[in-house]
C-alpha cells in the first residue's frame, strides 16, 4: 500500500486554516478581546429576500411527495434546467452564448478547480501567478505536476503577460485576483488566449470575483474574448456574488470547443462529474436560480454595494497611513504592502496582537507576496470601521 | 498539454446515465405510456417532518445577519459540531466511540469513494467485489491503478471471502452490497480486516445501506470489528437513511489509528478536504442534524418501512415467477436472474418496451452481473404494485 507521498511535499497546513487556528488560539487565550477579521474571504451578508424565499418554498418542495426531488436530473450532470436557463441568460448580458451542455452546476469553484485536474496527465506544466489562491498551487502539488510561476509585482501592475520563452499546458488565471484585486483588460486577456492556443494549452480561469467589476473596460468572462472558446475552462461561483459560501453552489463552463488530445473536455468533464460527484442540493440549485431574476440581481447588488463600501473605508485609512496598496476597486481583497519593513506572518502576528484584528499573509499566496498582507471587504460594516481606527491608531 | 488518458479507457458511459439516458429516449418515442422506474436507486417519500423543520429553520437563519452562516467551521473541516455529534452519537449506538475528529462531513458517499482515491498512490491493487456499484472501478480506470476482482455469485451467497493467493493494497466491500442486497456478519468482516492488517491493505467501506440492515447477526459497521480502526475507512451517506438524495450529505469517517507510509490518513484527508472542498450547505447539515434525533430515527424508520413493503412486493412476485433472486431482505436492492436466459441488456429492452418498466442491467455490475438484472425498492408503493403485475403478466 502506497499512499500519495506528494501530500508530503505540501507546506505544512492550506493557509486559511493556518490563519483560522492562530486566531483560534489568541481568542482561546483573550476571550476578552474583540477580535475583528478581515482575514478569510467569508461573507457577513444574509442572503437577499428572493433567494429566501426560493430556498424556502424548495424546501417545501421536499416535504411533499408530488413535489419531492431526488438526484438532479440526469440530462446536464444534475443540473437543474432553471438554473442552468439563468447562468445562460446571465452570460448572454455579456454577449456569450452557451449551451446547456456547457453550463455544470458545482458545489462551488473550489471543488471543480480542484477536480478539473482529473482530466489532465501529471505530465504537464502548471503556469501559475504569483502570488494567487493557494489552491492552485497545492492541488498541482498534489497532482505532481510541475509548476512554474508568473509573477505579479508592482512592475507589472500585477497583471502578469505572457512570456514566449515559457512552455506551459495548464494556466490559471484569476481575474479579478485573489489576493492582489488586479483585473485584466479584454485585450490584456486576448493576449493570454493567443499563447494559450499557440501552446495547445488550457486556461483556467477563475472568475470567482467578477460580480466585484467596476471598470467596463475589465472582462467579466474570459469568453467576451475570441478564441476562448478553444481553450478555457470558467468557474463560477454564488459565493461572493451572492453570499453562498454557506450554500455552496457554482458553476463551471467547459465549452464544446475545447478539445484536447482528441478528445472533448465538457465529455470528460461529465463523465468525470457522473462518476465521483451526484450533484448540488435542490435547495442551494432553487435559490441559486433566483439571483439572476431583476429582484435577485438587484438585491446582490446592495450586498456588493455594501462590501465595497468597507473596500473605500479600508482603502482611506492606507491612504492616511502612507501605505501601498492594489485593489478594492474591482474586487473585494485589499493588497498591501507591510508596514516598517516587516514580513507577512510577523505584520499578521503584530496586527492580531496589537489591534486585534485579523488579514491573511501575503506570504501564503506566494514567493511575491513576502511583505504584503491582504484585507478583506466581507466584514461587517461597524467593525471594518473599528479595525481601521485601530489600525490607524497602532500605525501613525 | 495531455489529457488523462485512461479517460478514454472507461466503457463508454457512467451505468445509471445510459440507463437513464435510454429511459428518456423510450419516454419521448412514447409519451402514452406509463414508464414505471425501478432502476436508479432514488428515493421517492418527502423528507422527515423533523428534517425538514431543521431546513427551514436554518433557511430563516440565512436570512438574517445575526445567524447567517458563511463557510463551515474549520476546525472538523467545514463540519458543523451539531451534526458531527449527532453522527458521533448514532455510532455510540453500535457500539463504536468516535472522535471529532475522525468524522467528515461529505456531499455524499459517491464523492468521497472517488475523492479518497488522492491520498493513494496509482501504484497499488485495487480489490473490487464483483458485481458492484460501477464506482469503485471507474474511479480506479480513472486514476490507472491496476484492479482485481472477487468474484461474488450463487456459490458464496455474492460474499466473496478473501483469498490469501490475492495480493490487494486497497479493498472494497459494500455491505450491504449494491446490487446484490447481501450484506456480512461481524464474523465474515473480521476475516477481512485480519486480511487488510496482513497485507498492510486499506478497506474502503461503504455503508450507504446500513440502515435497511434487520438481521442483528450483520454489522452495520466496520468498527464493530476489532481492528478495523487499523485498516478501515467507512463511508455513509443520508441519501437512503434519509432520502436525501437531492439534499447532499453523508459522512466519512477516517480513524486516527490508521497511518499508512508513515502518515496519518485522517490527516491527509483533512489536507485534502480543506484544500478542494469547501463544506457542506448549512442548509443540509441541519437537516442532516436532525435525522439521528428520537423524532428523526422514528420518522426515517417509517419511511425504510415503506420501501422494504416494496421489496416485498418485488420479492412475492419474482416468487410466483420462480425467478431467482437474492437481496430485499436486509436492503432496497432484489438481484435477479434474468429470465428465459436473457442477457442484462437483453431483459432491460424486453421489460422496458414490453411492461414499461425500468430496471438496471446487471452486466453494468460487472462481468458477474451478465445475465443478472436490479430492481429497487425505492419506488411508489402504488407504481411498485403495478409494476409487478405488469411483469407478472409478462414473464408467467
């Protein structure tokens, strides 16, 4: 019996649960103080009234026998027509066509980023940013393929392009930017597809952040650009557009298209979804289905609203302290470099111990991110206020 | 860029898709007719009353900032402590002391089975009973590890006993089995845990149908067994215990006594969990918490109670047909003979287009399975009837 001796090259834990039991432990320690986090991308927003609502009649739904739902529906990998109806309708809003053979429901994008890896040999080459969601890299640990990076700094705006001289199979991209908040521009993405079909590679592209777009000139899919539909996977999810991080409903788009080494990747996709996954709970589909309608769309909006709200109130109070940052603009995450030369885990131990409050180490996304912290929009709107003054007052 | 290519070394489809993907054809070549399924092994009553109180109660929670739910806590990967320790306590019941820790909450058995396959090496021996759940071996085709087979037939009452000439690193055993229905003593599993400590092998258990066990005599899990803690994983699903086929949430539980390669598999999972999963909907976790209550058990018995009616239905009938058929008793699942020596698919066309009734080929099982055939229990009472007079007239 041989297990996977790759799990043993991973760092020692995933960096959230790293950064969730350090705070574990100070609380344990001082059940006196009010610790505030503006650490793990976690949403503090219920969910809007329609979703509710369609959550409750679904629910309602399972208590009678005439209206009952079992597994999904076998047609499109159990997902359910009304729903899959409104991620299509949402994307023809952004000029793309799909069809529902296209659309899988997932249980969010991290599962299927994870997953997708299934269809592809370790003989590939990972490219990655540095510094990005740390899954990207350990799933590619795990997966023992090789892994080269681009990085993202302040020279590149942290938007890395492509660099001819480097072979990759398999590129991830996030846009929006976990954790930097940089977002691509359509022709900066067109770029990207150009390499990716020269090099019969796929993208992946995660567009967990895009509902946080601003800027029209920023892409929202990576499918507005010509020539993606050759090669790129998209993965979606409800939790930040929607407040679903309980939930747990997303959805990943494999073109028809995308076709590597003879074969059809959304074919692959399934089977792979058929065999080792039964699907997302009627009840997350029926409320995910509600947040594409007017009402739905416009009650997300005042959640994002809110959360960038707190953007701007973290955003200012960098600005009085001199402090350089990327993001919060587009995007819900806050880039920062540290204060007085520290490193990331020290600034993080600093800001907990001294103004208890909680970001997540830069260090955590990447070699790139040594020196940098991230601040999250998600919290509640009082108590972003109070880390930032606290934060103030520790750092003037 | 190279895909996985033992993708394309699987048969051509998941079973339960063509199956379904048949029935639809048929379904839309003849709208008149009453198709009557008794294939897919889906549940048909509505969720517990207490159950689905539990979901609309934490549907309401969502709804409100003061008891929204993000992500799950971190501790016990995304577990919520209500559910872990109504799990810890059903087990208490049969007599085996779990930790917290050892407990995974899942979307399900099928994801797990396949999941858990990370932390292995390609580099081992998969055991598979043979007939079973086509799971087992497509997730090893899947991840191109070498499979042999027990075989499981009339001769040892489909419970293939091991076999010391057999080298296997990683071992299967569903009980009760998928699709023959026959399920092992304590005694039988005790000679197959002494089997896996010998050849330092894991067992992966699959305990989705635990809970139609009747018979004392059967275990109704691994770690009523001594020294399974060593060489054991079990994985249980509410999916027929409760029906919560369309709701998603089973358990997995990985004990902290068993280390292969020097490592801790329970730790590796938590690894691999907190790195490509993300939890559970709040939503199905509180329902779940209220299945292993007083209320709960005495409303989900009655629910086992109706689809074992069923199986009596099946069973009087493959009786007055004389057809030979093993399962129904301590299971949802009757293992038939096909009759007049048709093959699998051969009697799946015939009783479709002849009763309109569905089955599951049992070729789709494995090569054991050829000239067998599937039905379950999990129907409408009512349908189930009618399906058995429609067969009776058929086959007499």
């Amino acid at each position: 019996m041989k297990i996977n001796e790759r799990f043993l090259e991973l760092k020692d834990s995933y960096l959230f649960a790293k950064v969730g039991q350090k705070t574990s432990e100070y609380k344990l320690k001082h059940p006196e103080k009010k610790v505030i986090r503006l650490s793990i991308g976690d949403v503090t927003r219920p969910l809007a009234p329609c979703v509710i609502k369609a959550m409750q009649k679904a629910v309602s739904d399972m208590s009678k026998k005439e209206t009952f739902k079992g597994y999904g529906p076998d047609r499109f990998c159990y997902g359910y027509d009304a729903l899959i109806d409104s991620i299509k309708g949402s994307y023809l809003k952004k000029g793309v066509k799909l069809e529902s053979e296209e659309v899988f429901i997932s249980d969010g994008a991290k599962s299927d980023l994870g997953n997708i890896l299934d269809l592809f040999s370790e003989e590939n080459t990972v490219l990655v940013p540095d510094p990005v969601y740390p899954v990207y890299v350990d799933t590619n640990v795990m997966g023992g393929r090789k892994i080269v990076y681009a990085d993202a700094t302040e020279k590149n705006g942290f938007l890395p392009m492509p660099d001819k001289k480097v072979k990759a199979d398999i590129i991830y991209i996030c846009s929006p930017n976990n954790p930097t908040g940089a977002a691509y521009t359509r022709e900066q993405l067109k770029a990207w597809v150009e390499y990716a079909l020269k090099e019969n590679a796929v993208i992946l592209y995660d567009a967990a952040y895009e509902y946080f777009i601003e800027d029209s000139a920023l892409a929202r899919s990576i499918f507005e650009v010509e020539g993606a539909r050759e090669c790129a996977i998209e993965f979606c999810s409800f939790s930040k557009t929607a407040g679903f991080t309980g939930v747990r409903c997303g959805y990943t788009i494999v073109p028809k298209e995308l076709i590597r080494g003879g074969a059809s990747l959304s074919r692959l996709w399934a089977r792979r979804q058929s065999t080792k996954f039964n699907g997302v709970s009627y009840i997350s589909q029926m409320g995910a289905a509600a947040v594409f309608t007017e009402e739905g769309e416009r009650e997300i909006r005042e959640n994002i609203a809110y959360y960038k709200k707190n953007a701007g109130t973290v955003a200012r109070c960098l600005d009085k302290l001199n402090i350089f940052y990327t993001g919060g603009k587009n995007s819900p995450y806050l880039w920062l470099k540290c204060p007085r030369g520290m490193d990331s885990w020290e600034f993080f131990d600093y800001l907990l111990e001294n103004a208890n409050v909680v970001g997540t180490p830069g260090s955590g996304f990447g070699k790139n991110g040594d020196g940098f912290f991230r601040l999250t929009a998600f919290g509640d709107a009082d108590e972003t206020v109070e880390a930032c003054e606290r934060i103030e007052r520790l750092l003037k």
